[in-house]
C-alpha cells in the first residue's frame, strides 16, 4: 500500500516537474522582446557612407601583413565626440594565450574614452557590452573598471530578458540555477584564456545557455560607425568591414542602444535629440536589430534576379531560410559568389569546421552558386556582409549578425545597416572593389577555391553539426 502511494506521488511530482519546465521552455522561447529591441529604422538619406575594412593575408613575397581601418577611424571619430559617445561592443578584453604582438584595441579604446571625457567633462559616454568580459560575473575587468572609475557609465547587458535559444538546458537552468547569481571565488579554467581570471562553476552554467549582446556600434553627434569587428586584442588581425554614416541615422542607433540600457537597468539616458548633424544625399541608410535584419536580408535577396550578382562575405552561414533564399535566386538566374571563412582557426586554436564546412558542402551542389575560402592561418575572416549589385542599385547589408538562426532569429542581440543607393556611389564602388580584390587575390593570396577543404567534410563532422543544430548547443 505504502509503495503505491509512493508510486503515484512520484508521477504526480514528475508530472508537475514536466509541466514547469515545459511552461518555463514555452515562455521563454516565445515571450516578448523587450521594447525597443528587434528594432526597424527609418529609411534616411545621406551624401556619403565610408566603408572601412581590416584584412590580414599573405603578400606575393610570402610574408602576412594586415591592413587595419576600422579601428583607426573609430578612435578618430570618438576624438571629434563634444556632445555624446554611445559604444556597444561585444568582445572587450586583451586576454591571450597566444605569444603575438596584438594591436592593444581594448586598452586604446578605454584610453581614448577616457581622455574625451577629460577634455570635455559634459561629454555623455555609455558603455554597453556583454557579460562574457567578466567571466559572466565571475570578476572584474580591468578596462570596465577603468572607464568606472572615470565617470563613464558601463552598462552590462542582461541576457536573460532575451529569448531562449538552448531551450531545454536553459529551463533547467532558470528553474535550478538562476536564483543563485554568478559572482563568488572562481576556480575553474577560464574560457577566453588560461591567463585570465578563474571562473565560477555557477557563471559556466550561465554561459552554457549561449547567448550574447553580440552588437558591435560607436555613435556620436557627429559619426556613427556600424561594424563587424571588436575592441578585443586577441582579435586584433582578424579581417572584418565596417560602415561610416552621418545624419538622422543616427537618432535611430542611439534609440535602439536607449532601449539595451533600459532594459538592462542603466541610469543613461542619451541627449542626442537636437544635437546630431543632420545632413541630405542620394544614399538611402536603414538601421537595423535583431530579427529585422533577416527580414531585409531575405526581401533583398528573393528580389535578385537574372543578371543581377549576390556577393556574401561570411564567417558563420548556417540559417535554412537564407541559404535556401540563395540557392532559390540562382535558380532565377542570379550569380551568387560566396567569401567564407573555413572555420578552423579561433584565437590560435585549431577547429573543426562547424558551420561553414557542411554548409558549404550542400552549397556547393549547385553549379551557379561558386564559394572561396578565405585563406585564415591564425586569424578569421570575421566579416559579415551582403552586397547585391544590379544594373544600376546596389544593396549592403552588413554588420555584427552572421547569417544564423542564432544570430538572426530574435535570440542575441546584433546590428547591422542596410544602404541603397546607385552603383556609381563611391561606396558601392569600395564594396565592388574589395569582393573583386578577394575573389582574384589582387596583390596578394586572400582565398582559395571550394575544392581547398573539401574533403574536410567526414561523417563525424556531418554528424556533429546537425546534432548541435538540433540540440540548439553551439554559437550558430
């Protein structure tokens, strides 16, 4: 008797147990974004955008060399700054296990914050960036600290108001771990580096739910700059592009970055509503968040035709409804060429090859559809662009979001910025120039062709990907 009382209350137990977590999945995976998040700006129009691009390779004479832009014109718009400074990065560290001469992106970017808000004591500056630059709480950052210390708000964004993307392991986790906060004596391997502070078991259990303010902007008064690349000196050679606006744009890019420190509980609130020059052109510019970036990409490219060509510089491509919306305009006539990076290098460690390895493999499969591989000794291919050229208007869209379900679906937090405009522009022009440049190896080995890592792909490797995709455990 005893035994089937027992019995049943441990059905009842495991029964509300399922009920929970499937509640706390169900929730999650669907609950509203938080406001201002997902985010679709307004179509401006603006005389000029610069596009800005790192690239490291290898010259003819063999030897590597990096030609570095983004991070030299985001210190040079950051040093023009009177009225505000908005800063949105992802990665924000100079941790290392490699014994390279990394240019100090982190520490000259804290410097150059700093010293503005010395020479300007008014300035407004926000530091927005992610937990994954302190262990997800485990420690402080030195940088962070720093700009505290100077008067400079650092804003850490709060992941768990997102969506879920690792659904099943992070109800267990809301449900079990949560309550319990991430700060305490570290004393595990730090995931970044062995140099870097230790980190808490309860921190790695947050970070195991994979997701990240993964957005990557600097906004002024003046400039704005939309990239792919972070303030992180271990990523300091990794090739990467960029776009510098002006104008009304920007009041849409502060608005979106508003709403992160809102929700994430900062106390900035950024005056920057009579204070951005407005400026007018024939370059249409649109910011763009989270979801509303596959939007776009998706309308551009079932909008590609005969004739048209489709450029793709990626270092992760692995969302269904934009690869098939690829193969769908080859089929309509389009010349689609593809820029990918191999995926087996990260921070001077080898990789498998996940994702782009078994993308590519079923990519490849059609004809009209042609891939390189960026030739990445140490360093990524960390760029994310889409360029579609037409007789006479081209589209860019670009910035922090690789072409995933994780990056474009609603689940971290990215940027990019769409421009149309003629393709006589100078930035269309710069675009067209760079994608050529890579695909020719113009002056120097920049990529090779698809056959280079075909027989990368084993089952093992094929296996891996779809149970990681399915399993929702993986950066992609």
């Amino acid at each position: 008797m005893l035994r089937h009382i027992f019995r049943r209350k441990s059905i009842w137990i495991l029964t509300v147990l399922i009920l929970i977590l499937t509640g706390i999945i169900i929730f999650n995976k669907t609950k509203q974004l938080p406001d201002g998040t997902s985010f679709e700006g307004d179509v401006h129009y603006i005389d000029e955008v610069e596009f800005l691009s790192d690239l490291t390779y290898q010259k003819p004479d063999g030897e590597m060399t990096a030609e570095q832009e983004i991070f030299k014109e985001i210190f040079n718009v950051i040093l023009e700054a009177k009225e505000f400074v908005v800063v949105d990065m992802f990665l924000f560290n100079d941790y290392t296990d490699q014994d390279r001469n990394f240019p100090d992106l982190s520490g000259r970017l804290t410097q150059a914050l700093i010293e503005q808000k010395k020479k300007h004591p008014n300035l407004q500056v926000v530091f927005i960036t992610d937990p994954i630059n302190t262990g997800y709480h485990s420690y402080t950052e030195k940088h962070i600290e720093k700009l505290k210390n100077n008067d400079i708000e650092v804003v850490m964004s709060n992941l768990s108001e997102l969506r879920d993307s690792n659904t099943f392991y992070s109800a267990g986790w809301r449900l079990l771990f949560q309550a319990f906060g991430q700060k305490g004596k570290g004393w595990l391997p730090n995931a970044l580096a062995e140099e870097a502070p230790k980190m808490t078991a309860r921190s790695y259990l947050e970070l195991f739910n994979v997701k990240a303010n993964h957005r990557k902007a600097v906004a002024t008064e003046k400039n704005a700059i939309i990239s792919s690349a972070n303030p992180h000196n271990e990523s300091g050679f990794a090739s990467n592009i960029a776009f510098k606006v002006s104008g009304d744009i920007i009041h849409d890019i502060v608005d979106a970055e508003q709403a992160v420190i809102n929700y994430s509980e900062g106390k900035t609130i950024i005056d920057h509503a009579e204070k951005v020059q407005q400026t007018e052109g024939n370059i249409a510019v649109q910011y763009l968040t989270e979801g509303k970036i596959l939007k776009h990409i998706l309308q551009e490219i079932k909008q590609a035709d005969a004739g048209d060509m489709i450029w793709l510089g990626m270092f992760y491509i692995a969302d269904r409804d934009v690869i098939e919306a690829l193969h769908d305009a080859s089929d309509r006539g389009a010349k689609v060429q593809m820029i990918l990076d191999p995926n087996k290098v990260a921070f001077g460690n080898q990789k498998a090859g996940l994702p782009n390895i078994p993308v590519a493999a079923g990519m490849a499969n059609n004809e009209d559809l042609s891939i390189r591989w960026y030739e990445t000794d140490k360093d990524q291919y960390h760029t994310k662009l889409l360029y579609i050229k037409k007789e006479n208007e081209g589209v860019l869209i670009g910035g922090s979001a690789n072409h995933t379900t994780r990056n474009l679906d609603d689940l971290n937090l990215e940027n990019n910025i769409k421009i149309t405009s003629s393709i006589e522009s100078q930035v269309m022009k710069d675009v067209d120039q760079y994608f050529e440049r890579l695909w020719n190896n113009e002056d120097g080995l920049f990529t090779s062709s698809y056959k280079t890592n075909e027989d990368s792909l084993t089952p093992l490797l094929r296996t891996t990907y779809w149970v990681q995709k399915v399993s929702g455990l993986t950066t992609y």
